[in-house]
C-alpha cells in the first residue's frame, strides 16, 4: 500500500517535467510525440550520421582525440535531454566557436596529439561555468536582456567574425603539399556537388559524403603513386571495444582568460537554434531557454573534465529535423546512446585518424567558410539595417579585429590575456551600446537628412544665435 503511495506522489512530477510522447504514426511528429520505436531508432541514427562529420573533424583540427570528443557528445545530448526535461529536441556536438581560441591557448602546430590540451581542457571547463552562470540568471531574471545585449547585428558579426578567424587554418591544412592540394579542391567540391544536386535526404549530409568521396579519391591517388598512402595499421591493430583516451584540466589564467568567453558565443548560437526550432515546431520554447542554456553549460564541463570539446546545439540536425518533419526528443535520446558506443570503439577513432591532411583542409574551408556566412545569414533573417551608423560600426570594427588578430595572442591587461575572439565578442557587444542614438529621430526629419546627404544618425547640434555669428 506504502508503495503505491509513493508511485501516486511522484507521478504529478513526471507527469509535468516530461512529455507524454503520444505515439503517431504520420504526419508531423511533434517533441512531445513519438513514432514507433523501430522507426525512432533509424530517425536517432540518422541524426548521429547528420552531426558526425563536424563533431569529428573539430576534434581532428586541435589535436583532441575524437572518440573521446564522440563519447561526451553522446553523454551531453543526454545531459541536455534530462535537464530540459525532453522539452527541446536538441543534439550537443563539437562547437567550432572553440577551435581559433584553443589553438591560441596551446600553440597547436595542426600535427598529432595536442601536447598541451590540458590547458585547452582549462580554459573549455571555465566557458561551461560561464555559460552555466549566464543559464542561472536566465532562468531567474528572464532572457530579455540577452536581446538587449546581443541584438542580430553583434551575434552576427561575433559568428562572422570566428570564420575569418579560422580561415588560416583551413588554408594551411589544404596547401601544405600540391597533392593535399588538389585533395581539398576535390574534396570541397564534393561537399558541394552534394549540398546542391543530390535528393533532399542527402544534402543533409554534404560534410560527411563529401569526406568520404574526398578520402577514396585520396587513398586511389595514394594507390597510383600520386600521393602519400593511407596507413592502415593503426587501423587493424585497434581493439573494438575501450576506452578512448581521457585527459583532466589544467587552469593557467591566460588559457582562461583566452577560452572563457567563448559562452557567450554559445548563448547567441544556442539562442538561434531553439528559436529556430521553435519556429519549425510551432511552438514557443522561450520559456525553456534557460534550461537549454544550462543543459548545454553541464554537458561542456564535464566534457572539458575528461578530455572533450565544448559542445553546442547543432545547426545540422535542425536541418534534418527540417526535412523528415520528426521533432520527437526521444530521437535525441537514441542518438546520444548510439553516439557512445561510437566513442567506446577504438577501431573507428584510428579509422577517422587515416583522414588525409588535404581532405581535412576541404572539410575545413567549406565549414569555416559556412560559419562566416552564417554570421550575414543572421543579419539578412533579421533584416539587419546597415544604413544605422551604429549597425555599420559595430560590423566593421568586429569583422577586422576578427580577421586581423589571426594567430594572435590577443589584448594583455595586467595578468589577464583576452584572445582575438573574446575581444571581437566584448567589442561588439560594447561598441554597439555605447553608439546608441541620443537624439531619435520623426521620419521627416530623417528624409530632411537624406535628401541633403547629411547621416541621420549624427548628433544634431542645435546652435544658439551667438553661436552662429561667431
């Protein structure tokens, strides 16, 4: 009797912290419904393969290794899924906002192992207490001010600028050699090919079937002599099941300083994407923007403790929500469960560590590329009005610290080192609250302006008659 009791007071709880997931059968499938478990099972396998090429890569890019960066992807999505309590269907992979940062912190050459990715994992844990700080006080004072803060102009050209920033790197990978060279060329144009002419179901997937054509085309090469092989030693010499390779943090103040605020580069990418659902599923999800916050604040430290990447929400598997219709957040629960095995397979990491240096620097132009058109994608959805001095300013002074401070070490203040990144953030977010209109303007007056050439958003200076004699 005591027992049925208890079941009795839990059940209000369940009941209001997760969906029922009704099951459905056609049509579309909202995240508080399910399809049958067969079918939910190949929906979550299709959203592992839809994130796996870009949760692999930004591991390959820092020298992380990417079973452990697959695995705590796999445990983050499920982190993410109890503490929105199923709400928001949402994958967490590699975030990319990460790579031009940590790659400053550690002096990474680009080659092997990172040798210093404990001070990387420092500076990730210290961006996950951040983001988690910022969750807290979402969740308590409300998300309104985040709007204030981060209007679309400043999150675009924070985002803008983190794929100029990182172009180098994608450069260097590609031309290292005349052979890696021409791998890339045909790599990214099979990413293309891709994205623009097969069916629908599989443009969703250009990074992945990009790099596997690049990397036949590579190893064929290898095989006519035209290039380096592909050693496949390691890869037959790989256990298939283990432990991927952990690592444990190391705080020094300038990797933290450095990699730190790179949350509130997740906060705006975050932001974008539950918008974007909520947009997709017809319903408002604001109120659970907090917790999707925190979600994702968690699942990046504890990655960072055991040697991951920070994670994100990604952009790929709204795409393919986008297509099949099916927002079921128990996909994402199949798909975090499927994403650790993959992890806990020693034989896939050493097959994803053959991928050719030039296949890697095509993967890297084409998603390097797509973040800083990403960044203009922000301002033309959100009509972004560049004739605004303010609009204009803030853009072209965030784009050039971006693109200038390439390999930089940043801004040193005292003991405190503020990398190329954290300084477009704080520019932009600063620059466009300082440059705020003192004086708004009717709309006659701004025709007046515009018809004698004069910027409407300059000061008006009324003069007095004395004034004006002198």
């Amino acid at each position: 009797m005591s027992v049925t009791n208890n079941s009795d007071a839990r059940q209000p709880f369940f009941q209001s912290y997760f969906p029922h997931w009704k099951l459905k059968t056609e049509g579309v499938i909202a995240p508080d419904e399910r399809l049958p478990w067969g079918q939910t099972i190949l929906v979550g396998l299709q959203h592992v393969v839809a994130m796996f090429g870009s949760t692999v890569l930004a591991p390959l890019l820092l020298g992380f290794d990417p079973n452990t960066a697959i695995l705590f992807s796999g445990i983050g999505t499920l982190l993410f899924f109890l503490i929105v309590g199923g709400r928001v269907p949402s994958y967490l992979g590699s975030s990319f906002a990460f790579i031009a940062v940590v790659v400053t912190a550690t002096q990474y050459a680009g080659k092997g192992p990172n040798p210093h990715i404990d001070v990387a994992l420092g500076g990730i844990v210290a961006a996950g207490v951040v983001y988690a700080i910022i969750a807290v006080i979402v969740m308590l004072v409300g998300y309104k001010w985040i709007e204030v803060l981060m209007p679309p102009v400043v999150t675009g050209a924070i985002v803008m600028a983190i794929g100029l920033n990182l172009a180098p790197t994608a450069i260097a990978d590609a031309s290292s050699s005349a052979f890696n060279g021409w791998m890339a060329l045909i790599t990214l144009l099979a990413v293309a090919g891709v994205a623009v002419y097969l069916p629908a179901t599989l443009r969703r997937l250009p990074i992945l079937l990009g790099g596997i054509i690049g990397y036949i085309v590579s190893w064929l090469g290898g095989l006519a002599g035209l290039g380096p092989q592909i050693d496949f030693t390691p890869v037959a010499k790989a256990a298939w099941v283990g432990l991927p390779t952990f690592a444990s943090p190391t705080f020094t103040g300038n990797a933290v300083s450095l990699i730190a605020p790179v949350a509130v580069i997740l906060v705006a990418e975050n932001t974008g994407h539950l918008k974007a659902v909520a947009a997709m599923t017809g319903s408002n999800l604001d109120r659970y923007l907090g917790r999707a916050f925190l979600g994702d604040a968690v699942a990046t430290i504890i990655s960072g403790l055991g040697g991951g990447m920070g994670v994100t929400t990604y952009a790929e598997n709204i795409g393919a929500m986008a297509v099949s219709r099916i927002y079921s957040s128990l996909v994402f629960v199949v798909a975090g469960i499927v994403a650790m095995l993959l992890g806990l397979c020693p034989k896939f990491g050493a097959l994803i560590g053959t991928i050719p240096q030039g296949v890697i620097g095509g993967l890297a132009i084409v998603l390097f590329g797509l973040i800083a058109a990403t960044g203009g994608r922000i301002w033309v959805e959100n009509q972004v009005d560049f004739s605004k001095s303010r609009n204009l300013i803030t853009a072209a002074v965030s784009l050039t610290i971006g693109a200038g401070m390439v390999g930089n070490l940043g801004i040193t203040i005292g003991n405190l080192t503020v990398g190329g990144i954290g300084v477009v953030t704080f520019a932009a977010i600063i620059l466009y609250q300082i440059l705020r209109e003192r004086y708004p303007q009717p709309e006659e007056a701004v025709s007046a302006d515009a018809a004698v050439g004069r910027n409407p958003d300059e000061e008006r200076v009324v003069q007095s008659p004395a004034s004006s004699e002198e």
